[in-house]
C-alpha cells in the first residue's frame, strides 16, 4: 500500500511539470509593444524604422497533445499500479481457525480400540470342569494400557455336534482366580463370536489363559480368543 501510494505522488509531480512547462510554451512576445516603445524613443518617430517581425516559433500544442502527453507519462506507472494489485490478489491467506484446526487433528492419535491376541484354533476339552485349552496364553499388564475404561474377553468357539453346552472362560494363572465376568457359552454347532461383559483386571504384569468346558463331554473347540480393550 505505501509503494502505491509513493507512485501516485510521482504521477501528479509528473503531471504537473507537464503543465508547467506547456504553460511556458504558450507565452509569446507582444510584437505591437515592442513596436511602440521603440518608435517613441527616436526623435520624430521615423517612420523608415523597419518594424520588427515576429520569429515563428513552435505552434501551441491543442488539448489532444496534451492529453497524449499526460496519458504517455502515466502509463509506465499505472502498470505498476496493477501489476502491484495482482500480487496482492493472489497471494493466499491462511486463518488461524485453518491453523489450530490442523494442530488439533494432528495431536488426536489415541485409538479408541486395541486388540491384544490369546490365541488361535486348536481343540478344547470335553470335561466337565474348566481346564486349560493349549495355546491359548498371553501375558497383559494393565499400566501398558494407560486411561483405558474396560477390557472384554471375545472367543470364536463350538461345541461338537451342538450336543450340550460349551463353556469358555479367562483365567489369571499366575494369581489362579478366574478373571470375573469373563465366562462365555454356546450351544451351536457352528463357530461364532461371543463377547463378555466389561472388567478391569488386576495390577501388575500376569499370565492368562483359556479355559474351557462342556456339559455332555462333546468337544468345545475354540477357534479365536482375544481380549478387547476399551478407551
């Protein structure tokens, strides 16, 4: 803006020399008062003094020169008048709302959800107390999951034939108690997911595994076991 401002001083000093100078051009001698003093001065008034004449000069430049002038001067500056607007125009600007907005997507990278894998296929058992299914044992500290509201017990499981009822459960070796609300049952033949209702578990690093059991000897056979964890 102050660079614009500068230039606009320059075109009107510009056009006013312009005006001046053509103001100059215009004025020309008096050639009947020249004549006059001079005849006045010599004795008589001589009549065969030769008169002066007029030395031609430059015509008087009309309104359409100096219109072309004015407008050849401020040419130059008027582009860069403009060329000064288009940069201005299309510079971008960047809110501070569009600014704090990207700071805070990029801060917010807490999962709402994490898996923490047991274990996977394998058979169960037919006994009718729980026992413990091979392969399926991990170990879970809970400090490792800071700010988290629940943990959830999911087994994909079976029970043979769909004779009876299958039971699964999660079990805190290293401290030997069960790990509460944690059981889960089915009746069908087929695999499907069944998930437990929400606990905490106890503090510090512990062992756990998968137990299971059935009420007629068939077979539970587990196909996936995890623990979901929720913030």
């Amino acid at each position: 803006m102050f660079r614009i401002l500068l230039m606009i001083a320059a075109l009107i000093a510009v056009v006013g020399g312009l005006i001046f100078g053509l103001s100059k051009l215009n004025v020309s001698p008096n050639v009947e008062t020249v004549k006059d003093k001079v005849e006045s001065a010599l004795p008589g008034g001589s009549p065969t003094i030769t008169q002066p004449r007029e030395v031609p000069g430059e015509p008087p430049l009309g309104k359409s020169d100096i219109q072309e002038m004015i407008a050849s001067a401020i040419a130059p500056l008027q582009k860069q008048i403009d060329d000064l607007a288009k940069v201005k125009s299309t510079t971008p600007v960047v809110s501070q709302s569009q600014t704090s907005s990207s700071q805070t997507t990029s801060t917010s990278t807490t999962p709402k959800t994490l898996y923490i894998p047991i274990g996977y296929g394998g058979s169960g058992t037919s006994t009718s107390d729980f026992a413990t299914v091979t392969g399926h044992e991990v170990s879970i500290n809970p400090s490792d999951y800071p700010g988290y509201k629940q943990m959830v017990f999911e087994a994909s499981f079976r029970i043979f034939q769909g004779n009876g009822k299958g039971e699964v459960r999660l079990f805190n070796k290293t401290d030997g108690t069960a790990v509460l609300n944690s059981v889960l049952s089915t009746t069908s033949q087929d695999y499907s997911t069944k998930t437990s209702s929400g606990f905490t578990l106890t503090s510090g690093a512990k062992t756990y595994t998968v137990q299971a059991k059935s009420s007629t000897g068939y077979s539970v056979d587990l196909q996936l076991t995890r623990v979901r964890v929720d913030y």
